[in-house]
C-alpha cells in the first residue's frame, strides 16, 4: 500500500524551509496551502509576508506560532532577509489575488528562492512570458498549484491516455460549474468575491480566469494536447459585474482534436462541479471533481468500469499519490497535498544536485503561461465578437 | 394516484384507427411507435405502408395482423384508399427515414388524416415551411415526435420555468452524446448507421439532425425560450464519414439567455446520455434521460431537492402522465406514450369538435420548423467557420 | 436488437383471450396487468369481474370497452361462462385483495382456463399447496407475477450466477424499503392502505407478504437457492397496527449460504428501494429496483463493470427481454410485461402440444407456496421470539 | 466559513507533545494517526515507542525524524521516561493490535498522560471496565478513534436527531462491507490480515471488531440510542479461519427502537462500503461513507434533500468540523483529524483547567466498553445459536 512508501518521507529526511506571501487572517487559499504543506510533514513554514496591512501581517504570524522577526509586512524584505539568513527559506508558497503573483515571484526567483504559486499565473501574458525566462536563467523550481492535477484519478486517467489506452483523443470536454456568484457578492462584504470580479486585481478574466484555467489545465494535463484557436463567448450574467461570470469556448487542438469548456458561477445548484471527458478512438474517460475517487473508463464495445484510488486495476502513476486504502476516500486537501509533495521531491532532489523523479509531474511555470494565453485568447475572442483566435 | 385517472382513458371510448409508414421488418422506431401507441390502449393499428419493398410491407402486415387489403406497398395508396373506407384510419404514423417525412406527411394531411411523424420533421427547411403551412389550411393535427418531451419529468421541469421558481432564466446546457459511431458502422451492415450518415436519406445533418434536434428542442421545451442565433462547428471524426458525427454550438436566446448544445456520436463510453440543465436568477434544474424519473431542483441559497415522479412536491404536470407510483420507474417507452396519449386527447376533440385539453403539450409541425431552421443554421454556421448565424 | 425480433411477436399469431379478476375503477394493481397485457401485443382483454360490486363491475367494464355480456359480477359466474364459450377467454389476471386469489385461481384452473395471479399467492401455506396440487392436476399455467424478475438485468443476474462467474454464493442480501406506511393511512381514506394492513385480506403477513415476499423471490431467482431455515422479528411501528409495517429476517440457505432481508414500510426517504445484493467465492452483483437498467458486477481483483440493458458484455438472458437499446430506460411496467410475454409464449406452446422455450422462466405457482412458506416460516419465528425456523 | 476559524487554532497555541506505541515501517492505521495529528498543526510528535521489535523501532523513529532518545523500544520504558521529563508528552497514540491497547492505555494513564487510542478497545469487557475505571481515577482524556464519527455531515446527522428533526427514531441500520478477505489473505504475507483473523492479536471477534464496531457504534453515535439485548450470527465463511468474516446483527434499542446491522469481509466488489441510514417517525436519513461529503434528508410527505458538507441547510455541528468549501471534498483523513483536533481542544481546555467546549464530541472510553459489550454480546448470541442476549 502507498502509504507504507509514504511513510519513509515524512519528516525523516529534514523538512524544507517554507515561507508565504498572503493567506493571513481573512484569507481563503493560504490555509489550504498551509494544510497541504503539512500533511506529508515535508515542510515547515518558518516566515511569512502574510499581509501587506502591517498590523495584519503581524498577528496573522503570530497565530501561526511564527518568529516575530520573520513575519514581515512585505514580500520585498522577506525575500531580502530571508536570502541573507543561514537558515534561510528555501521555498515560498505566493498565494496572494492574481495581481501579485508576478511581482512576488520575480523577487523571490532573484533572491534564489524556489517558487509555489497560486494561479493563474499573472495578470497579463507579458507578465507570465517574463517569469518564464526568469525562470529558466534562475535555476530554481517553479510550481503552479493547479491542484486538480494532484488527484490520483486524474494521474490515473493521465496514464490511461499516454499509455494508448484511448487510442487517438478526438474531444476534450471540460465543466466548472458554481454557483456562488448568481448574486451580487462582491457587494456583500465578501472578500473572495471583491478581488475575483476586479479587474485591477484578477486581470482580464474573471470566471474564466478563475476557474476557467483549472479546467483547461486539467485538459491539457490528461489529454497531452496543446490549443491551436479558440473561440470564445464571455458573459456578465450578473448586473453590474465588471468582469465574466460564464464562458463558454470551443478549441482546437493541435492534430485535430477538438475541445469545449464551459465554467459558469452562476449555475445556481453547483457548488465545484469541475467534471472532464475524453474520448479517443478506442476508449473514453469520465471524471467529477466532486466524487474524485472515481473515474469511469470504458474501452470501445466492453462494458464501463468504474476504476477506484488505490483499488483493482489501478497503475503506480495514481498509487504513488494514494495515502489510503481504496473506500476511504480521499479529497482536495490530499490532492493538494500531492503537489507539495513533489515539489518537495523536486527541491530535495535540487538540494543534492539528483534529477527528480520522473514521474514528479506538477505543473510549472509553463503551465501558467499556457493558461495566461488562454486567458488572453479567450477575451480577444469574445470580445471580437466570438472569432477564432490563436493561442500563444 | 395518476393510474386511477389513466383508467378511464383505457379502450372505452373508443380506439383511434391508425397506419402506419415504414416500421416494417428490420426497422427500429417502428416498433417503439406501436408500442408507444398501443400502451394506454387508444389506438388500433389497422393499417400499413410498411415499407417500400412490396413483398416486405406484406410480410410485415401479416406478421402484425394487419388485414392483407390494408397492408399497402406505397404510402399514397394508403392515404388515398383510406380517405375513402368508412372505417379507414384516423390518423397515421410516420417513421421512415428523414427523407420520406414530408413527401408522406403532405399525402395523409392532403388526405384529411391526423399526422404524427417522426423527427427531423423534413430534409430542408422549404419543406418544413411548406408543412406549417399545409399544417394550417388542413386543420389535421400534425404531431412530432420529439419523444424526450414526453417525460414526467420534463414535464416537471417545464411547469417549475414557466411558473417563475428559477427566476428569468440564464443559461441553457444541452448535451446528447452516444458512442456507437465511433467506428464506421456505416459500412459493416448496420442499416440504422447507412441512412443516419447518408445525406441522401437523413438530409444535410448528420448527429445534429439524429441527436441535435432532441436536445434542442428538450431545452426550448422547459425553457419556453427561442434562439436569435448560433454558432455551431460540425465534426465528422470518423475517417469517410459524410455527416457530421459531432456538434458544439453556441446559442444566443431571445431576451438575453445563453446555450450550450454538444452532441457526438463518438463519445465512448456513452450511450444515450441527454443532460439538460437550466440555470435561472433564482433556481437551478438538472435532469438525465438514463435517470428520468428524477429531478434535480435547487433554489438558491437552499439544499439540493431530488423530485421524483408522482413523488412529494411534484405538481399535475408530471402527476398526469404518470402511471405508477414514486420508485416504479417509467423509461422511454412510457415517455414516448405520452405523446401519443395527448395526440389521442387531441384526436378525440377533434372528432367532437370539442377544444383540447390546455395542457395537452405535444410537440408541433411549428416545432419541427423550429428543428429544421436549427440544423440550417447550424450547418450553414459550421461551413462559414463557425460564425454567428441567424436562426430562422 | 432484441426489437427486432419482438416484432414478430406483435399481435399477428393471434392474440390470447384475456379474462380479469379484480382490477375495478379504485384499484391499482389491475391497469399495471392491463397495460403489461397489453405492451407487446401478444393478449387481448375481452371478459372481466373487475369488482364484487355488481355496479362497479359493470362500470369498470364499460370503461375498458368489454361486452357488457363479458363484465361480470362474479368469478364463479366468469369461470363457468367464459368455459362455455367457444371464444371463451385462454387465461385470466386475478388482481384481487390476498384472501381472494385461492378461491379465484381454484375456480378458473377447474374450469380449464390458465391463471396469472398477483403475489402472495394465498393468505396460508394450506392454500398455496391445494393450489399446487390442483396446478398440476389440471395441467394449466399458473403463474405468479412476482414481476421484479422480469427485469432484463435481474435475468443477467441470475444467468451470471447460474453460469459460475460468482462461484459459490456465500450471501444474499435483500431489502425492499417504502415510507408509504409511515403513518397510519390506513385510517385516511386509501384503499390501498387498508386492505394491505387487514389480516382478513392480507393474510397473517403485512410487509412481509407485501413486499418482503418480492425480496425473498428475487433473491432466490437470481441466486438459485432455497432456504432451509430462518429466524425473524416483525415489528408493528405505527400504533394500533394490525400487521407487520417492517420485518427483519435472517436466512441459511441449504447448501451453507446465508441471507438477509429488511422489507419496511416505515423507512421514510424511500419510495421502492427494492435492492439485490449477492455475493460469491469469485465474484459480487449489486441491482437496485430504482435502477434496474444497471447491473453491477465485480469480479475479485478486478475493477467494479457497470452492466447496462442490452448493453455491451451483456448476453440472451437479459437481451431477449429487452426492447430498446441501451441508455433508453425500460421500467417496471416493461419489466411486468416481461412475464406476460413468457406466459403467451407458454400458452402458445400449449395451445399447439409443443414445448415451452426452456429460457421461459417466470414464476410458478410453486414458487409462490414458497413465498407462503417463507412467510409462515417469519410469521411462526417472530412470534416465538425470533427462534430459528425451518421452512417448508 | 470555517476554514477561517481553523486558522486561528494553527500551531500558534503551542502544539501538543504527542508520542505514538505501534505505527513503525509496515503498519498501516499508525500513517494515518499521524497525518491526522498534523493536518491541523496541534500536536508535534516527539516520542515513539513505534515497534517491539528494538530495531525497527528504532529505524522507524529515525526515519521520522525522532531524538533517537526517545525512539523507545518499549511503551512501558516510554511511559516512564517521558513522565520524567520536564518536555515530556502530553498524549499518547495507541495504534497496535487489539491485544496491546490496554496494556499500553494503562501504563500511560498511570503516568499522567493522555490517552488516543485505536479501537476496539481492548480483546475483553473486562479489561475495557477497567479502563474506564482508570480513566475516571487518572482524571485523564481517554479518547477512541472511532474515527467516522469525525465525519462532518455524520455530525449534521446527529444534529439533525437531537434536534428532533426525525421524530421518534424506529430504525437504525448499519451495514459495513469490503472484501479483502474474501480469499485467505492471512496466509499470503499480509500483515494486516494475519493479525486481524488471530484470535490472540483481535479477541474473540473478527469481522464484528475490525468493522462491526464502527458501524455500531456509528449508529449510536448518530440515532443516541443505547441497545437494549440483541441477536447475532457470525460466520467465517473462508475455509481455515479463525475468526468471523461476516456477522449480522438484529438490535433492540432501549424505548423500542429495531437496529439491524451487517458487517461483512467477504462481500466483493465493496471496498469499505460503511453506510447508516436512520428513519424515525417525520422523517430519515442516508449516509454512506464512500460518498462522505454528502446526507440524504427527507422529512416526511417532502422532497429528498441532498444536504453537502459546508453547504446550503447545514448547521455549526458540521461545519465547525469543516475546512474547505462545498464541493470540495473532505476525506478519511480529515474525519480523522477531526477527531484529534478536538482531542486537542479538550487537551488544552485540561491544560488550563477550563471546561472544553461543549460540542466537543469524540468517542470516549466508555464509547469502547460499549463497543466490548457489543462484541461480546454477539459472540455470545452467535454461539448459543442465535438467541437474544443482554448487552451490557
């Protein structure tokens, strides 16, 4: 059972030194961050840039049982000191709204520190294509928590597919359906729907760039196919809302393949349904987010299978991710908790100049400029009036 | 309970006398249509235009128990002998393939004889005009069998819209996929798969026409809404294929709302999977053909309720097309008697000049031009590129 | 598809001649035979007792079309006048309240006529073993509509079992959950309350004759068995209840394999939670009532299939009783009208002296002296106490 | 929502010195006690006495990143050393065989420290009345990891009786399945099984230990009711097996309540298929711990509500034990660790002599005598033939 592997990793080993920018009191992310950390006991934050209020940031490290010395009002210092110290971080979680994302990882990658960040990625494609080259001439990793991508089912269903399993994939559909946007939220008092429908903060996307890209992401990762157009229509259900709480977007993919997307937060009924299929021409893949154990598999003329984490049938590309036997269920948190973990194998495997295992497989920086382009397309589509438009 | 009602509409009053085109040997829907008829007992088969191989139509004819004299080789025969028998048939049922509708439909209602066809309602959309109006000046009734209407639940679902619970509607979702022509079983014998990928017999839409149309016409149905335009790409996956095996369209609904109709014939895995959802300001509805005895509503802000048919909190609509209690579930068959059961409560006015019941809802010659004006835009969309195109 | 070969079936060998006890204007069960009857064609309904009100007879016969000659008040009078006709009816529905079925099944049998009888098939076991006496004295059909076996997927059961691919079967686990019960309506108005909690007309059992019997027979259809002994607690939860509303039985199987079963009436949030579950040395089923068109099937050490209706790796046992293809749900009228086809195919060999086809397989009056033995048996150990039992 | 809550409860307020008897390289539950320990950063491990063999304890400990110091070969050798220390535990996890939990409770309970420990309880009643005795005189927190009761919406479930939302509750059953001995899995090198079918390591109960009692006490937990006598049948129906493999259980609950219980290792295709459903007399509840997230709620005469973990109609008895937003499942592992966070709160309530809160809610001690009582009752019944016996 893969948690007896499991165990030889926690803590034993020397647990890596973790900072955060955001996720102080209030927040949403960063205590999930923080959990999925901490649930494999690879990590152990030791400074933080909680708030950009002072004061916040403050108390927000002291709840934590931080260092008062390392909870600093700013990423810009923290990067600064914590660089400087022998005991040093040596990653930092960013989970802070979309507009600083870019500006925290620049100088955390200069100071030598490796990055896990939030998506999407930035807030313009600019932005992403610089970080990318930065990057690459920082030597150091650069993790993206799209977190789908961390639940066995959907390793599993990756395997399925690059081992041929679906033969040639002809369609791609991908589902993000929520509902807590049907209403004027962000004029409730709640934070997580202020900064999401704000342009100044969110970028040019709203649904689309908030749920939209884990949906495209979670495509891309299980299918290994890469968009060539895109046609896209947003829309702004709610009145007054600056920026989309639908879309809905046809892709092509290169070699053929066609996709669809919709992600709506406004489907009154839906809480995360984050549901993908793919079909190829020998077989085909049926997955929801909201019962991530499972995934159907059913190959051409046989019956459906209803393949089960960790259970009969199962190969080690989702075993090696499974903490539990199969029916007992596991959820996001450990889905999350996936890629810190590679990460973490990344960074040890940094640490003592190995390669990292090869079926360490988070997404990276490059992801995050896949999906800042698809963001990108998608707006330009849309707002030229549902037109095909490259991607990247 | 509904089934005491159903009862009284048993036999007693009088069976109405129909015949039927095609549905002879070797046919499909020609069964489901006798089936669906002969269920709640208001009709009787008496004659036949079985099919156009002479010496089939026969042995179909005889293996019914048709009267040899009314087992005609040719629909024109039948509609003009029995417009002059005394007890010639009432109405009649076609199911040929696509092509056949109009030429045969025109005949009967020239005829004087109530129609009930099968959809697509024509090849193309002048023959369908051409149908509304012959429809009119003949004051036959014309039924269509947009079979998936007649689900309680649906039903259900149609009366929660109209009677305001989910608030102005916002959003349409329309999924219909199946798998069986993910390889070209067109050419290993399969008489279904020749005409449905032949141009010639099924007209210039292929899944959009077979599969598209129910879903289309299933969201119009319970969202009482009309499309603007669309914006459809049109996908023959399978190698040699003349019609498009998978369909994706954007819809723009009068009044603001959105679609989403996706429709593949080459999604493994899948065998008939009709989703509807429908998402307004205030409520959510979400129903599944292979589960159709149940309805997902939720109000927002509220739990999810599961309706079941003729179950608690369901209203007259659903209650009077059901047979059974709650748990005793109705399918397909019982769905598609439904209609016949309206159109024999239509009929039956008819015959007394009497005006028919308000909530008799079958689906109309109106709502076969409805369909036909769907997949011409749709495919004219497709051939443009995929662009914004006026519906009807 | 099997519909194609349904075909050949409809009406034309003539149909059977019909006769009906019970089943009157108020009654439930009576237009479930009618229409299952009715579905493939294969009977025509032309005599009836529908009532033991003279008036209600004759009206109920109106309603249904019969000779008004045929309606009778009687079915004594029914059983020697229909006997005497040259187009007398071939088999008659008796659809009465328990205590009748015996006296009614006893008088057509004696006059020649086959019997299809609801369940249970007596209200003591002294009755049910005249009635399998005179069964074979009389050499007429007697079936027993324990119509969950006629099911497509609960014929795939039986044959995965009768085929080996479970191995040897260890359990057997039925429940049959309603909420119908949960209050006192027998006191409200509803007929069908009434006589169901009357040990006059229900027999010495209330749920368990109700509803536990159809557990118990499905549960030996599909696995083969027979009990040898039980031990069983029959609880009256609503006060001032006459009969059992829930009942709790532990089974030994001849041969070592256990059972067991939980029917109730009280179990509010169910509607027909009709469930089967057996298990084996090799392998698992698991059917649900409320799903029948899927079947579960688990080999050891294998991924869980989902079987589906006519479905892919499904074989002639299911396939011969079904009519649509899969993913277009049949119910449970469809499967009701699975035992009558395979009652007009028995009555059709007898007609012509030849041998029923061995995959004919619906209940016999056999099987329901052993529902009356299975429930004397829980009757008998729930009275002493809940003390093993033997039965029969 | 409450994630925000659990903030302010990370790390900050110290973290518990928590040590761990049992869990070393090849133990199962022990990875998972120690997730659970720190998903919400309350306690730190710092102590071990992991194995009772010298040197896997000791590699276990260092592979955990434990002082070699305090990696002890033996609990009693621990129990004593870490009393002595000044940074000593505070708690202890007990996650070895059955037969060992009492033996090790005892020795910590007499040094101070608290006590986690696995169930069952113990191998007999008698030792279990001794440790509550113990627990009562140490004035020490005894808590059981019955860990499903962790479960949030089990926590609504309960809420939702207390309340009065069901009525009078009628019926509880319980059902526990897997099948991972539905072979002689003991005799092919699995750990797990060879100690769980000895009656040395388990007791005298196989099945009805390892998963009867949680399934029992799951219901008691959620219904309130206490049993009154019951009636058992245990079987081990793999060839050469000590222990049961499947038990069945019928319960008299004190005021008049009927349970029924069935826990089962040999029903395949079940992976831990542990459900409870309870109906009282307005209304009833479904869960199933596959599908954790989610509580089916009907009242009587309404539409069934599909109730989700953190969503719409749920109340603070789960959602103070919730972490992220719904639809985004919460595990095993986090019904879990909701089990050790409240330990924690009554631990540092204990540290500062305040009373702890009062919905602190973890099964206790006396949780476990009932749980012995319950196993011996059973095997007692069982043994006698099946008769009613007293339990406790």
């Amino acid at each position: 059972m893969a948690i007896e592997a499991g165990q030889a990793t926690e803590g034993g080993q020397g647990r890596i030194r973790l900072g955060m920018v955001g996720g102080g009191q209030g927040a949403f992310i960063g205590a999930v961050h923080r959990i999925a950390a901490r649930l494999d006991d690879r990590y152990e934050l030791v400074a933080g840039a909680l708030s950009s209020d002072a004061e916040r940031a403050r108390a927000s490290g002291a709840a934590l049982g931080l260092d008062p010395e390392r909870a600093y009002a700013s990423f810009a210092e923290m990067a600064e000191r914590e660089a400087a110290r022998p005991d040093g971080i040596e990653a930092v979680s960013i989970v802070t709204p979309n507009h600083m994302h870019a500006p925290a990882a620049r100088a955390f990658l200069q100071a030598g520190i490796h990055v896990i960040c939030d998506k999407p990625l930035s807030v313009s494609v600019a932005e992403a294509e610089e970080l990318v080259a930065l990057g690459k001439t920082s030597g150091r990793i650069f993790a993206l928590t799209h977190n789908y991508t961390g639940y066995p089912m959907i390793r599993e269903a990756r395997a399925l597919v690059a081992a041929g399993e679906l033969g040639t994939v002809r369609l791609v559909q991908m589902n993000y359906a929520q509902d807590w946007l049907s209403e004027r939220a962000e004029l409730s008092g709640s934070k997580q729907a202020e900064w999401r429908t704000d342009p100044e903060r969110s970028g040019a996307g709203g649904a689309i760039g908030d749920i939209g890209t884990h949906a495209f992401n979670l495509g891309a990762f299980v299918s290994g196919l890469r968009p060539e157009a895109l046609l896209a229509e947003l829309t702004s259900f709610v009145e007054g809302r600056r920026l989309d709480d639908d879309v809905r977007v046809l892709l092509r993919y290169r070699g053929g393949a066609k996709g669809l997307l919709w992600a709506s937060q406004v489907a009154v009924g839906n809480e995360n349904t984050l549901r993908l299929q793919v079909y190829g021409t020998k077989g085909g893949l049926e997955w929801s987010q909201e019962d991530p154990n499972h995934l159907w598999f059913t190959r051409l003329g046989e019956p459906k299978q209803l393949l089960t984490r960790n259970g009969a049938g199962t190969g080690t590309a989702s075993k090696r991710v499974s903490r539990v036997p199969p029916g007992h269920p596991e959820g996001y948190l450990e889905g999350f908790a996936n890629i810190y973990g590679e990460v973490a194998e990344a960074i040890l495997a940094a640490r003592s100049g190995a390669v990292p295992d090869a079926a360490v497989t988070f997404p990276s920086v490059e992801d995050g400029l896949a999906g800042m382009r698809f963001i990108a397309a998608a707006v330009a589509s849309s707002k030229a009036g549902s037109v095909w438009t490259p991607v990247g």
